[in-house]
C-alpha cells in the first residue's frame, strides 16, 4: 500500500486542464532527452543509429511508460528511457556490430540485432520481476554512496564520449569506430552550433526554471543550424537526423529468434543479451529505488518499493516486446508535472500519448534534426548526470582538511568510475559489489568502538572512605574502557586486537563493554580469546562488562573460547566491571586493601565524638546482620532510620517492575565505614531503591525515634550527628560534581 501526499483536488474541467498541461509539459521536457536516448543505444551502428534508436526511444516512452503509469502507485510515475541501463544496451549494440559475421547493411542480421536487444530489455524486466518478488529489492537501498557515485559518474562520462563527436562534426559513434587517431578534423561550424544549444539549456533554467530548457535548446539549436546555413552555405555543419520510420509497435520482433535456429551471431551474443538484462535489472533497481525515496521525499508520500519495481519490470517486458529501450522512473520529468498542476495518471497517459503520435505522425518532422543539435542536448544531460555528492566531496578536498574518510571515499568513487569506463558494465558492478563488501567491513570496523574513557572521567558507583578514596584516585587513569557497539564479527573483531596492542604501558585493566553489541560470532570470540592471552603476558587484566554465562554473549564465548573464559572474564556490568579494577588497583599498588571491618567508632557518622559522645551514640544504634544478597530495605519502604555498615558492603538497585525481564540497575556501592539510609529519613519520603547486601555484612540503624530523644537530652551530640550526615552528602555530591567535570572535560 503506498501513501499519497495530500492535495486538494480541482473540481471538474479545472482537473481536466491540469493533467492536459501536465501531461504536455512531461512530453516537452523529455522529448529531447528521449531522442538523444535512441541515439546513444545505437551509436555504435553509425548513420543507422538514427533510424533504429529514435522510433525505439518514442515506442519505450508510449507502451512502456503507459504500463508503468498503470501498474505504479508513485506519486507520479513517469517512465522513459534513462541513461544508465540505455549505455549497458549500447555496449550490446557494439559488441554486435563489432562481430564480422553481422553487416549493417543485411535486413536479416539487423532484424537478429534488434531480437537480441528485445530479449535483454524484456530479461531485464523479468529479473526485476524476480527482484521483488525475491524481496532482494530491499538490499538496493544498503549500496555505499561512494561506489553509487562512481559508478553514475562512469555512465555520465561513456554518455558524454559517446556523443561528444557529434558536436565536432563527426558522426554518431565515431569513436568506437575509429578511435581518436583516425578522426578528421573538428568542424568550427557545427561546434559553434552545438555549444550554442548547450549554453541555451544551461541559461533557460537560470530565467525560469518551469521551462523545458531541453526543448527550448533543441528548437534554438535546430533554428541556429538553419540560420548558418542559409548565411553560410559552405558552412560544415553535419548531417540531419535522415529518414525516420513510423514508430509503429514491432510485435514480431522477437520472430528472428524463433526462425533461426541457430546463427553465429545468436551463439556468439545470445548470452550477452541475458547478461546486458540481469546487468540493467540490477542498475535499474537501484535507481529506481533512490528516485523512489527522493520523489517520496518531495511529496511526502511513501511507496511500496517492491510494488514499484514489479511495475517497472512489467514495463519493461512490454518495451522489449515491442521493440522499445529499457526503462527507469524519470524524476525531472515527473517533479515538472506535479509543479504544473498533474495530480493524477491521467496526465501520464496524455504525456505516453503524445509520445506515440509523435512516433506515428511526425516522423518527417522530427527527421530534421541536426545531429549536433542531439549532441548538444545528451552532452548537457551527460553534465547534469556527474554525482553532485562527489563534486562536493571533491571541492571539500580541494579546499582541506583532507582527512583519510575523504580521501577513502574519493578513491572508491575514481576506482568504480574508472571500472566503468575501461572494464564496462559488468566489472563495474563486480568491483562495486566488492568494494561495497570492503566498506561495510571497513564501517563496521571502525563504528565497533562507541567511545574511548579511563575510569576518572567515569568512576564505579562504589562510595569509597575518604583516605581510600584519595589513593585511588589517582590509580584510575590506568583503568581503560572501549564502549563497544554493532556486530563482533569476522571483520570486525581485529579491531579490539589492534587497540589492545597499543594499549599505553601503565594500563592495568581493559574493560570491554558490551552492553550495545548485538551480536558476536566464532571469529569475534576467537579473537577475544587471543586478546586476553596477549594482554595476560604484558600483565593487563581484561574484563568483558555485561557478559555472563546465562546471557547470550556468554553462551558463545562459553562455546568458542571455553567455559573458565566467562568465569574468568565476565562482569555483570560496566559499574561492577570498573569496582572490581578499582579494588585490585589499590591491591596492587601496596595500599592497605580496603578494610573489610570498620570498627562502630571510626564510621564517619562518629567523626567528630569524644569517647563519651561516641559511647552514647552507639547505645542508639541497633546492630543487625545481613546474609549475602538479603534486602536492608526495598523501594518504597518506610524511611525511619538511617546505617552505617561496619562489615561487608551493600549496593543499592533500582527495583525491577513486575513481570519484567530487565535487569536491575546499581545506583551505588557502599563500603564498611560508610552510612546509608540518611536522605529517606531526613526528607521523610520513602526509600528510592533496593538495599542489598554484598556477601555477609553487618550494619548498625539510627532510628528518627532515637535521634529525636539525642536532640532533648544532647543537643550538642545532636547538632554533630547532624554535621557529619551533611559532610557525608557533601563529599558524595563532590564525588558526583568531579566525575561528571571529568567525564565532559
């Protein structure tokens, strides 16, 4: 189902002459370009591609374009001969003629040469059949823009050399004829004539730009060529377009292939033709689903792609059984119809049908066109076709930076333009199929690494004692993260190698996060396996954050690098993975390792107590015992005491909803000597999260009861309790304010 842009439609006869305008304005503004379509399929004929290409070009945009208008659900399906797959049927054209058993002068073997290019437009239609239904379409859209680039920059430039001769006099295919040393002269005369078409269709746009520059050229340039030569008769100024048959559908034109069994020409070419047609389905597809997306954009509508390409390949199955050229959406022409008022396919069909009385009735008209005029006309088109993208990226380059992205990317787009126009078609698609492989690669590799931080800039949520925090904060910067993100895979797991590799000499832990990574395959878990041997030997720890062993990232490390790896390696978490490098960092460093008992007198809510102060403050605290993993408290509970833990530790989670799959979140980690509980019953709201406690601890409470008694029997005692929760929420709020100022430094 597609989605159509929302218009307000004119009532009655208003409608009618919008789609009348619409469908003469798509006629005026892709006549000229159609013409010189035929002309650049069958260049390589000579002063035959004339007579054979122009009836094929007009018969393509009648029946096909109809069908396509018909079978479509794009906001304006205008369909016609486009350059990109008309140059691969050209390149057809030319290996025919080029074979010494065909003769452009027998009927039957140009008969033979039009079958077989029948049959590679109506394959080409067929495998796009195929390419939909397949749904393989969609895989269209994920070609890198680089090698889209080169490869449109390579046809422009074979459409640009296949024409460019006609502006110097020389006639049509000249080149692939007789290469450049055997040509004549250039002939002033009719260069002055196509230059001047060529700057009639660049000016128009710059006066109105609802204008048909490309038919205004071609009359300016066909009353130019008339002028000269009636103001110099010896003037050279090349030949007219000549005779023209009626462009009468050929419905027999496939007949030659079933008459002649077996032919040299049909053995030596019939696979190329197949070939030719599988190489447009593919060209075509892909263009036609970025003229899709930027029409869908410009009239904010939403195409099926799979609907579009199964009309443009019936399409095209209709162009070739009658004769006509291979067809694409053409998005100039279908953005000036929407500009003049065409809403509906009413339009389309008015513009197939001028199409085919053109074909029909002005025949004699039309076979007055000087061939320079045509010249000018496609080498104007050639211009436009050039990739802006890449000229941009070329200018960017110019001017500098000149960083290895831009220079990566300008070398694909020259490589794929360079295929196209020495190797052709064909290695022009292989070398963009594996170039496109080589940047997905190449992108996947680079974007695996998220981000890049040392545990300063973002400590463990672990509230350390003051004098064990002032030792360890220093330690820190030798604690490394790599925030990983996308797919541990073949190509891209040598990446976390290299980084490992150039690890700085005081780092001692590597923790690798892989909470964004979607999936790791056999090579990324090798890989890994090698990392931490090669990081073992140089006396690095390396700890891989959300990888456990009854997660998914676990099972397979678990199956490729054996089951001690996750017992050895994995954390829960990023917080944990970071708390746990921190504690072996102060191990190691020869600090007193963090004191697993506080003893009641040294907890900081007893800073500041004489022994007496402290004795009556401890007979207020009720000591409780905590297995490991049993709640303090849970989220919303009642906040009427505060703790302080003496052994052990207790982290503080977000609570899991019910019936939820998440796993909870650690908001902090507390060591012995450290108070908890404080905020709940100073503010009297209920408590934020779960208290759990971290292996066997042993915890004291204050009640608000006890502390209320202290205020009438001790004030003073009262008043310092008081002090020591405020310097307690002040040093963690410093902590909080240093590593955030860190982390965004």
């Amino acid at each position: 189902m597609s989605m159509r842009r929302t218009t307000v439609t004119p009532p009655g006869s208003a409608l009618a002459w919008h789609e009348l305008q619409a469908g003469i304005a798509g006629m005026l503004i892709s006549l000229a370009p159609a013409l010189t379509m035929g002309l650049l399929a069958f260049a390589a004929l000579g002063p035959q591609a004339a007579r054979l290409g122009i009836p094929a070009a007009l018969l393509s945009s009648a029946v096909g374009g109809a069908v396509f208008a018909l079978l479509s659900r794009a906001p304006m399906a205008a369909g016609g001969p486009a350059s990109a797959p008309v140059l691969v049927m050209g390149a057809l054209v030319a290996r025919v003629a080029a074979d010494p058993a065909f003769a452009v002068g027998d009927p039957a073997a140009v008969a033979l040469l039009l079958a077989l290019v029948a049959v590679s437009v109506v394959s080409m239609g067929v495998f796009q059949i195929l390419l939909a239904l397949s749904g393989l379409v969609r895989w269209a859209k994920f070609v890198p823009q680089p090698v889209l680039a080169g490869f449109m920059n390579g046809v422009a430039l074979l459409a640009l050399l296949a024409l460019l001769p006609l502006l110097f006099g020389w006639p049509v295919g000249a080149l692939q004829a007789f290469g450049w040393q055997t040509l004549t002269k250039i002939l002033p005369a009719t260069l002055a004539v196509g230059l001047f078409t060529v700057i009639v269709i660049l000016g128009v746009p710059r006066l109105n730009r609802r204008l048909p520059a490309t038919l205004i050229g071609l009359l300016a340039g066909t009353g130019a060529y008339a002028l000269l030569g009636l103001w110099v008769p010896s003037a050279a100024l090349g030949p007219l377009t000549g005779a023209l048959p009626p462009a009468w559908p050929h419905l027999d034109v496939l007949a030659p292939l079933l008459a002649v069994a077996d032919t040299p020409l049909l053995r030596q070419h019939g696979g190329a033709a197949l070939t030719a047609g599988v190489l447009m389905a593919l060209i075509g597809t892909l263009e036609l689903v970025l003229n899709s997306l930027a029409m869908d954009q410009a009239c904010h509508a939403r195409t099926e792609t799979r609907r579009e390409v199964m009309a443009l390949g019936a399409a095209n199955v209709a162009s070739g059984l009658v004769g006509g050229l291979p067809l694409l959406l053409l998005r100039p022409r279908a953005l000036h119809m929407l500009q003049v008022g065409g809403r509906t396919r009413a339009g389309l069909y008015i513009c197939c049908g001028l199409f085919a009385l053109l074909g029909l009735a002005a025949a004699p008209l039309l076979s007055m066109l000087p061939q320079v005029v045509l010249g000018g006309v496609m080498v104007t088109i050639a211009f436009l076709m050039a990739d802006r993208w890449s000229l941009e990226l070329l200018a960017h380059w110019w001017r500098g930076p000149r960083t290895a992205d831009l220079q990566w990317a300008l070398s694909v787009v020259a490589v794929v333009c360079a295929t196209t126009l020495v190797l052709g078609f064909p290695a022009a698609v292989a070398a963009g199929a594996v170039l496109s492989v080589v940047l997905f690669i190449r992108s996947m590799n680079r974007s695996l690494v998220r981000s890049r931080f040392t545990a300063d800039t973002l400590p463990s949520r672990r509230i350390y004692a003051a004098a064990d925090e002032a030792r360890l904060r220093p330690l820190r910067a030798r604690i490394i993260v790599l925030e990983l993100e996308g797919a541990l895979f073949f190509g891209s797991a040598d990446r976390i190698a290299e980084l490992a590799d150039v690890l700085e000499a005081g780092c001692h832990t590597l923790v690798l996060d892989f909470r964004r990574v979607s999936v790791i395959d056999a090579s990324g878990a090798v890989v890994l396996s090698q990392v931490s041997r090669r990081l073992r030997d140089r006396g690095i720890r390396l700890l891989l954050a959300c990888v456990s062993a009854d997660n998914r990232h676990g099972r397979m490390l678990s199956q490729f690098a054996g089951d001690h790896y996750v017992a050895e390696h994995g954390v829960a978490d990023i917080d944990q993975a970071v708390e746990a490098a921190e504690l072996s960092l102060l191990a190691l460093a020869g600090f007193e390792a963090l004191r697993e008992i506080v003893p009641l007198e040294q907890v900081s809510l007893m800073a500041g107590l004489d022994a007496a102060q402290r004795a009556r403050l401890a007979a207020c605290l009720q000591p409780l015992r905590l297995a490991a993993g049993e709640h303090l408290f849970r989220q919303g509970d009642p906040g009427d005491r505060l703790y302080v833990i003496t052994s052990g530790a207790i982290n503080v989670f977000s609570a899991s909803a019910p019936g939820s799959s998440a796993l909870p979140q650690r908001y902090v980690s507390l060591s012995p000597g450290m108070m908890l509980g404080e905020t709940a019953m100073l503010d009297g709201g209920g408590r934020s999260g779960d208290a759990v406690a971290d292996g066997v601890t042993e915890v004291h409470s204050l009640d608000d009861r006890s502390l209320q008694r202290l205020r009438d029997e001790d004030p003073l005692l009262y008043a310092q309790v008081h002090r020591n929760i405020a310097l307690h929420l002040s040093q963690r709020l410093r902590a909080a304010a240093w590593a955030w100022r860190s982390s965004t430094s």
